[in-house]
C-alpha cells in the first residue's frame, strides 16, 4: 500500500473522530438541558493574573445546589458543585481587559463568595436576575436570615 492511501486513510480517520466528538459534546448538551435550567456560566479558576483563567461551561441547577459543567468535556458529571447556603453574591461587574475576549459576548462577572472563599462566575444578564432569585429563595423551612 503507498505511502499516501496511509495518509489518506489518517486524516479519514482524524475527520471521523472530530465528527463523533462534535456529535456527542451536542449529545451531551441536550442531556444536560432535557430538565431545563441550564445556562452559560463560566468559571474562574485562577486569580493570580488580573483577568486571566477563565473556563467555558455550561451552569445548571439542582435541587438545593448550582453545578458547573465544562463546555468541551465529554463527562456527565459536574465539575464543580456550589451549595445554596454556602454561596453568598457581592456584585458585579463588566469584563474587563482579556476577560473581554475570554468570555461569551453579553456577559457580566458576579462576585460571589463560596464558604468565604472568593468565586468569580461570569453569565448574561437574564442568567444574572435568575440566580440572583435562586440565592435568595429557598425552601420551607429553611433560615431565613442567612449571612
């Protein structure tokens, strides 16, 4: 077999599987959103440079408890999980500098504490008002004069 039906037969090979995983990050999207309350939520893992690690994902919520997913991971499972009672929203403010170009046109950046450490999630506006109401709903029963 010539050297370049091997080739041929690689990039047919790395096309297909570029494909399949296309197919299955939409797959997975559509699973993830089938019980609705899915949004476009990034996360900030590193601080260290000012506007720098910021990752793509997709927020969902359940039950008492908000769950990150990374967009371009193939995994069902969330990422990160932050507890209701635990999370405590400080404000908000514009992307600024790279953080411009690192996240989803439209977004703004909520200054959010977790267990008293700082947590910086970025999401649209709409997306913003719902968590918002999220945080400061609850169920019956539960302590109303949360931190």
């Amino acid at each position: 077999m010539p050297v370049w039906e091997w080739v041929l037969d690689l990039v047919g090979l790395v096309l297909l599987l570029a494909l399949l995983y296309g197919i299955s990050l939409i797959v997975r999207r559509r699973l993830l959103a089938r019980h609705g309350g899915t949004f476009e939520l990034s996360y900030r893992v590193r601080t260290e440079r000012p506007g720098r690690g910021w990752l793509l994902g997709i927020g969902r919520y359940s039950g008492q408890s908000l769950e990150w997913f990374r967009i371009f991971s193939l995994s069902p499972r969330p990422k990160r999980v932050w507890a209701r009672d635990l999370l405590d929203y400080s404000g908000r403010r514009s992307p600024e500098g790279p953080e411009e170009v690192s996240l989803y046109d439209g977004h703004v950046v909520a200054s959010c504490h977790y267990d008293g450490e700082p947590l910086e999630i970025a999401m649209s506006e709409a997306s913003l008002t719902g968590f918002q109401s999220w945080l400061e709903s609850g169920p019956p029963g539960t302590d109303w004069n949360r931190r």
